[in-house]
C-alpha cells in the first residue's frame, strides 16, 4: 500500500467500478452500480487534490506495478475524534 498521487485517480476510478459490478451484480441494475467512470475519476481527483481534512488519506494497493484496490479514509464528518473508512 501507498499514497495515491494525482497519476493514480483513473486506475482508481476503474477499480471503484469493476469491484462494484462484480459486488452488487444482480442485486442493482448495472446503470446504477456502475454510473460514470469519468464522475468517478473527478470525485477520486478531488479527493487526492483537495481532502476535506488533514487526516483524509487514499491508499492504493499494487500488484506487479497495477493498481488492484484502494482505501479512502479520515476524520469522521460527525465526530472529528474518531476515524472511518470511507471506500475500499
């Protein structure tokens, strides 16, 4: 694991959406698991170029050089004395 960089946000993005069709494929119709891969990359950027605390990190996982997972997390919004995971 490390700190994503700003390079990493699409292979992010990519690895939100695959790991969310395999998750909830047939539970949810695939418009509303999958939705838009570039929505996902400008929310991913964001969150590495602008986090909405000191303590909101994303972490990516690598294998043979490839991004295969990510972790994003932080302060809570409700009580800034305890942490959550936000997306893995």
């Amino acid at each position: 694991m490390r700190a994503a960089t700003e390079a990493d946000v699409a292979a992010v993005a990519v690895v939100h959406v695959d790991s969310s069709r395999v998750a909830y494929e047939g539970v949810f119709p695939d418009a509303a698991i999958v939705g838009d891969l570039d929505r996902h990359r400008e929310a991913w950027g964001r969150y590495v170029r602008e986090p909405a605390s000191p303590e909101h990190r994303l972490l990516v996982a690598t294998a043979a050089g490839e991004i295969v997972g990510f972790a994003a997390f932080g302060a809570s919004r409700d009580e800034r004395a305890v942490g959550k995971v936000y997306a893995m």
